[in-house]
C-alpha cells in the first residue's frame, strides 16, 4: 500500500479529501492512516459532515474497486453494517456513518433501531442537526446515486446545494401531468416531510413551477446496479 504523510484533520478535513483522492485513483483504502485521526477535532456541522461524507465514499469506492460490492447493491448481505474502519479507536461503519453521525441518529429505511446507543461517544462526532441535502452527497455505488465529490468544511454549504440541484437536474423528470422525484425523497421519507416543497427549491425552474402549482407526484425509477 503506498505510503502517506502523516494527516490530521486540519484545515478543513483535508486528510479525508486526500484519502477519497488516493482511491479515486485506483489506490486502496489507507486504513493505517485514517485510523490515526481524532474525529473529536471536529469542531462543526461543516466540518462533520464534509469529513464523513468524504470517508464514506472513500470506503464505499474502496469496495467496489476491489469487487466487495458487486451486482446489485442489494443483494450484497450485510454490507453497510461490515464495511467498516476504525478511526478515533472506534470501529466506525458505513451503517453507522450515514444513520448515526450524517442523520441525527436516525433509524435506517425500514427499521426501528437508532444505530448509536445511549452514551456512544461516537455520537458526540456526529453532526448537530440533519441537513437532507447530505443524501445527495452521498454515494453507495449504486448507478443511481450522487456522483462522488470531495467536499471540504469551508465549501460545506455551497457544495450541498450545488449536489442537490445537480442530482435534481437528472432525477426530477415530467411526464405528462406528473412531476417524477428523486426515489431517495421517498426512500427517507422521514427526511423529507414536505417533498413537494423541497423538491420545489431545488428542481430546475420549469419543474419548480409545475410543482408549486399542484402538478401530481410520482416517483424516478432507482437503478441499484454497481456502477464500476
């Protein structure tokens, strides 16, 4: 595995920028160096978010590069629970990312359970308050999801936004009298209480329209092959 510099988390998460970097070329997952980071240096929501969105890919992207997630998404049992790595002295999974520090502790889609117990420090590394456009910054592998992007603390916000409207832009499609959304407002639909309004800010203005003045919903099919 190549060597890297020794990486902290300053400015801005740079380390997990560097690490999502080195496996977009081809390079495997630097776990040695990844472990060696304290999330508690984290000091906001941006800073947060772009560092676990940034690792989660990383890891994602690792898998498929070396065939850990093939086929459909699916149908690969088990996957965001095992794939894991250990940073802060703490096994931190891609289940345990997006659900316990990206979503407020919030359960994942079709279950009951919050993914951190009472009194897991890793809770005091997740993010505040749920921002719902981080599910479109977000990326499992399949061909559906959100490109992959490296996002940083200082551009937290204006990468956000700049993911939404983009993944809008190619998911948000009319056909006839209905407006189809992106699947993932219904997939989290508990992070999406008012999709029509959401969708509303972000859809392409044409759309935007159609929406405000009571087009019918439906929903754009998600295709969850592996993208390689």
């Amino acid at each position: 595995m190549p060597q890297h510099p020794a990486l902290t988390l300053q400015p801005h998460g740079q380390a997990a920028v560097d690490l999502l970097t080195a496996v977009r070329s081809g390079e495997r997952l630097d776990t040695a160096a990844i472990s060696a980071l304290d999330p508690a240096e984290l000091v906001d929501d941006a800073a947060r978010g772009a560092f676990w969105v940034d690792v989660y890919n990383a890891l994602v992207l690792d898998q498929v590069n070396i065939g850990g997630l093939a086929g459909d998404v699916r149908r690969v049992p088990g996957f965001f629970r095992r794939t894991a790595v250990d940073i802060g002295g703490r096994s931190i999974s891609l289940h345990v990312i997006e659900h316990g520090l990206l979503r407020g502790n919030r359960p994942a889609p079709w279950s009951l359970f919050r993914p951190l117990a009472g009194g897991d420090v890793r809770a005091t590394w997740a993010v505040s308050k749920l921002d719902p456009r981080v599910h479109f910054a977000l990326n499992c592998g399949a061909r559906s999801c959100p490109p992959i992007a490296a996002y940083q603390a200082a551009r937290w916000d204006a990468q956000l936004d700049l993911a939404t409207r983009s993944y809008f832009a190619t998911e948000c499609v009319a056909k006839g009298d209905v407006v189809n959304l992106p699947w993932l407002l219904k997939l989290y639909a508990r992070d999406f209480p008012e999709p029509r309004e959401f969708a509303a800010r972000y859809a392409p203005p044409p759309l935007a329209e159609r929406l405000r003045t009571g087009a019918r919903l439906g929903w754009t099919p998600y295709d969850w092959s592996v993208a390689r």
